[in-house]
C-alpha cells in the first residue's frame, strides 16, 4: 500500500513522543514493505531510510512569544498538504489530530478514494480551549475539534481517556496497545540508591519546566543534595535559564539540549524520579522509558493529559499544581525508593510487554484490510 503520514513536525525523526512514534511508524510500515511519505514542516525533501519526507508549511517552531501555538502556521500547513495530497494519491493517509485545520481540511475532501485514519493524542476540554485561545475563540476552537472528532474512516487512539473522549462505542474508534518501541534502555536494574532529578521533554509552556524547576528549588530547602537535569529543547530555553539563575540555582541544575541517547541514558541512570508536570500529554513515552529503568514520575492529573491512563505511578500523580506540593512529592518519592522498586520490576515485567508499537502496528494493518474489505 502507498500510506500518507501526516504531522506538523518541525523535527519529524528524533524530538518528542509525536515525532519519535511517527518516525517509527513509518520505519515499520516500510519495512514490511509498504510505500512510506511523510508530510511535516521539517523543510527536508528527501528519501531517508526508506521514508520519502515531503515538506509543507514553515519550518520554524509552531509557538509565539505567549508560548502558544501560531494559528497561522497550522493554517498554512492545512492549506499546503492538499497539493501534496494530490501529488501523492495515496491508498491510505494516517493523520495526527493537531492541527485539527488539517483533520478537517482532509474530512471535507471530495470524492476521496483513499482511507482516512485520524490519530487522536489529546482532546482539550472547553475550560481549556478558552485559557488557550481566550472566551471566543477558544469557543470556536472548542466546535471545530469537535467536528475533527468525526472525521475519518478509522480514528486510532492510544489512551482510555482518549477512547471515551471519542466515544467508546463507535466502531470506527480503535483503541491501540501502545508506544513501546524497543527503546535502548537495559535490563531492569538492580535496586540502587540514587540521588538525582530528571525532567525530560520539550521546552513550552505546556509542559511546565518553570513550575517544575520551582519546586526543585522548594525540595533543595528540606535538605536534598543532588543534582537536577533538564533535558530537551525549545523555545522556553532562554526563560528556563533565567528562572535558574534568578533563584541562584546554577549549581545543582544543569541543561542539556539536544542530549544524545548514551548522555540521556546517563541521567536516567543517576536519577531517583521523572518530574512530569505536563498539563498536556499524549503518550507518556518518558514516563515509560523512566519506568523500564525502575525510576517513578510525578505527574499532575490534568483532564488533557492522558498519560495517567498508564498508571505507572498513580499515587505520585498530585491533584495540585503548585511548587510546595509537588516537593512533598518529591521528598516522598525520595523515600520510597526501596520499596517502590519491586513494584515498578512487576509493572515492567507484566505490564510493558502489553504495551508493543508492533503489536499496534499489526492492530492498524488488520484495521485498514477489514476497512478496505
């Protein structure tokens, strides 16, 4: 089959969940011998591993100076993908949800012969469509992702939350096992003390670094010693080091973009807990890659972030966002070290093998030929 893949990926191969389990996505397919593009705003126009990688959009960070994602450039990309469409004439196109102008420029195509499949990560509440976007337009982008939730053939998601979002029922709503993607992590380690923090993930607002960088500092005030790595890239670096210099915290906190997989590997292994205070989150692959190395996370139970349904570490998932909080969590995780141990051992042993990418790459394959007969 010709599939279409389609995401607003500035960097499509290795920055993110979306980007990484899009990536893989296509690595797969090809390998089982389908015809493999891959439409993102990356700016590359080449064939690479077997994926050919169409350009569409700007290729530049998708935020504005408030940290939010630029409306214009989703537009952009919505109008552009439809003559790469044509060029392509594809027999199935797999989207991802955002920006959802593409899921609805894609669900009013006429007479379209391909088979449309929608990812869905994430679905925003109302409450939060309007703290994005402000009362009206935040309304209006409240109906519009409502509409996108009716587009398509097969609509695939990865989490409950997502599932019931969309409406259980619904034949055309197929609930995938999971991202496990083979990382490069060891074989479960053995039980050792550590003293370290790690938060990994992009730099925007969404995923909170400032507040969780607050409540490092407010944890260094009960006596912890160690030291605190931030890991990603994005347009919040600037503001990141500022808050760490501003609150004389440079001697404990280091950052690293961009950080290859062995200097990753390195802080996971020096660490005692993932600090994920995400408001926003889709997969929850370093909370899983996190897991599989014996280390818990703590994360904040927003009603759009998803990755809760993987109930990795339920009881460090706090009800509150403030930095007092989080660093009693903090210094109860430091505690429990031991015991939670064996616990995270039995989740990685019954729990991740459940969790195959292969496995829900053989549930879209069986879904598109049951479709398609």
């Amino acid at each position: 089959m010709k599939i279409l893949l389609i995401c607003e990926a500035v960097f499509p191969e290795n920055k993110g969940g979306l980007e990484r389990w899009m990536s893989w996505l296509g690595s797969e397919l090809n390998r089982r011998g389908h015809e493999i593009s891959y439409l993102n705003s990356s700016g590359i126009d080449a064939n690479r591993d077997g994926i050919m990688y169409i350009p569409a959009g700007v290729k530049k960070w998708h935020y504005v100076n408030d940290g939010k994602r630029s409306i214009r450039q989703s537009l952009k990309f919505a109008i552009d993908i439809r003559s790469k469409v044509r060029q392509s004439n594809p027999d199935v196109i797999y989207s991802v949800q955002a920006p959802i102008f593409s899921v609805l420029s894609l669900g009013i195509w006429p007479g379209r012969k391909w088979l449309l499949i929608v990812e869905w990560i994430e679905i925003w509440s109302l409450k939060y469509w309007k703290n994005y976007l402000g009362g009206f337009f935040g309304t209006v982008g409240f109906i519009l992702q409502y509409l996108a939730t009716k587009v398509g053939d097969i609509r695939v998601v990865f989490s409950r939350r997502c599932l019931l979002q969309l409406g259980q029922s619904n034949t055309a709503n197929l609930q995938l096992s999971g991202l496990h993607m083979n990382s490069s992590a060891e074989a479960f380690p053995e039980y050792k003390f550590r003293s370290d923090i790690l938060f990994l993930g992009r730099f925007v607002a969404e995923k909170q670094p400032l507040l969780a960088i607050q409540s490092v500092e407010k944890f260094r005030s009960m006596g912890w010693t160690g030291t605190f790595h931030i890991v990603g890239t994005g347009p919040l670096v600037a503001d990141i080091r500022e808050e760490i210099v501003s609150r004389k915290m440079d001697s404990y906190v280091e950052i690293i973009e961009n950080a290859p997989q062995s200097e990753l590997d390195l802080c996971f292994k020096k660490s005692f807990v993932l600090m994920h205070p995400s408001k926003r989150e889709g997969y929850g692959l370093a909370m899983i890659e996190a897991a599989e190395r014996g280390i818990p996370t703590i994360l904040i139970d927003y009603p759009e972030n998803a990755s809760v349904d993987l109930e990795i570490s339920p009881e460090y998932a706090s009800q509150y966002a403030d930095p007092t909080s989080l660093a009693e969590l903090l210094m109860k995780v430091f505690l429990s070290q031991e015991s939670d141990h064996p616990r995270l051992k039995i989740w990685a042993k019954e729990v991740l093998p459940k969790m195959s990418a292969n496995k829900s790459v053989d549930e879209l394959i069986s879904a598109i030929e049951n479709r398609k007969s």
